[in-house]
C-alpha cells in the first residue's frame, strides 16, 4: 500500500512540475537564441516521442468512443508564457465522452511508463537500454498533462472514479454488509507480492523524471536569472 500511495503522489507532484519545466525550458531557450523558431524546433525534437503519444491518445480514444476528430498537431506553439506542446481537435460532445478523451494522456502514457518499468524488470536492460528507458520515462512523463482541458479532464476523471467506489461500497454495505466484509477478506488473503514489488520499482523509477524535473527547473531559472541580471 506504501508504494503504491508512494507512486501515486509522484504522480501528482509530477503533474505540477511538468508545465513549469517545459516553460522554464523555453525561457532558457529563447534568453540565449532570441529567436521564438529555434525554441520551437528544440523543443520538438526533444520531447516528440512523448508528444506523439500524447496526440494519439487523444485521438485513438476520440475514435473509439465515436468523437468527431479534427486536424493533429506535434510541433509546439509558444502561448504567451507557456509553450503546447502539441494539440488535436475535438469535436463537442457530452461531458462523459469528454472527459475520457482528455484523461486518455494520463492513462495511457501512465500505462507506457509501466511498461517501460516491466520490461526492465523482466529484461534486465543494459546501460543503452537504461538510458533509452530513462529518457522515454522523462519524456512521456512530462508531456502528460500538456493543456488545461487535459488537468480538467484528469481531476474530473479522479472525481468520478471515487464517487463511483464510495457510492458501490455504500451500496453494498447497506444492502448485503456481509457481501462487503466477504470481498474485503479476499482482498487481504490475495497474494500482493508481485503488486508490491512492481509498485516499489515504480516508485523508484519515477523518482528519475522528477529529480531531473527539478534540476532542469532550478538551473534554467538561475540561469535566465544571472542572464537578465548581466543583460
């Protein structure tokens, strides 16, 4: 339970470096190139893998629940004082569709990430490996959550899916209490083992993108700090 709690707040914490990373970048990118084109280019070079997949989410979940798609786009666009990373049309539709379709980042780059872990679990990868692995985590890791409307369809997704389980529990501890105590029991005589085990590698594994979340943030700001100051 630890590692998976563990995990989970990494995720959120994630969530919040993420934009704040991608926007110090750009800063620092554009105080030594003066040139808005150039910041761009880097930019989608750097983070395309996760941004591709980020886009296809959105697009492989709109065609499976039937949502009308527009045109899909992978370059970045600098927005004030933020960059895009990417973006894909959606067409209106009712708000459950909706917010499945803007969640489908964070579920599927989430389940990339997984296995990404599995398969160096299972595979035992070599320092290329490890490395390539590592990227790819940073990456998708920090093009998850890459527009308001995908933040507001991961807090509306997380809203739904607990009000759904507490209104089941509640349902079934007021018309069958022993039904729910009988479940419980099976969840505690469940072997957890490989669950727990898989989490903690988890954990660890996102620490990566986090650490290095923060290191890119404090040296960018320090440095478009010291070039503004000698500028």
């Amino acid at each position: 339970m630890i590692f998976f709690t563990t995990f989970f707040v990494e995720m959120i914490i994630l969530f919040f470096l993420s934009k704040k990373l991608i926007t110090s970048l750009s800063r620092t990118l554009f105080a030594v190139t003066r040139n808005h084109k150039v910041v761009i280019n880097i930019l989608s070079i750097l983070f395309l893998p996760g941004t591709i997949l980020h886009e296809l989410s959105h697009l492989l979940t709109a065609g499976i629940l039937l949502v009308p798609i527009g045109e899909m786009n992978v370059l970045p666009e600098i927005e004030g004082e933020s960059v895009k990373l990417g973006s894909v049309q959606i067409g209106k539709v009712d708000p459950f569709r909706l917010t499945l379709v803007g969640v489908a980042p964070v579920i599927w780059g989430s389940l990339t990430i997984l296995m990404i872990i599995y398969l160096a679990q299972i595979l035992n990868f070599n320092w290329w490996q490890t490395a390539l692995g590592l990227y790819l985590i940073f990456n998708i890791a920090n093009s998850m959550f890459s527009s308001k409307k995908d933040i507001q369809g991961t807090i509306g997704f997380v809203v739904a899916i607990l009000a759904i389980t507490v209104a089941l529990l509640l349902t079934f501890y007021f018309l069958n209490p022993s039904l729910l105590a009988t479940f419980w029991i099976y969840l505690t005589n469940l072997n957890l083992t490989p669950l727990v085990e898989f989490f903690k590698l988890a954990s660890f594994y996102l620490l990566i993108p986090l650490l290095l979340d923060l290191l890119v943030i404090f040296l960018t700001s320090m440095f478009v700090k010291r070039h503004l100051t000698n500028t």
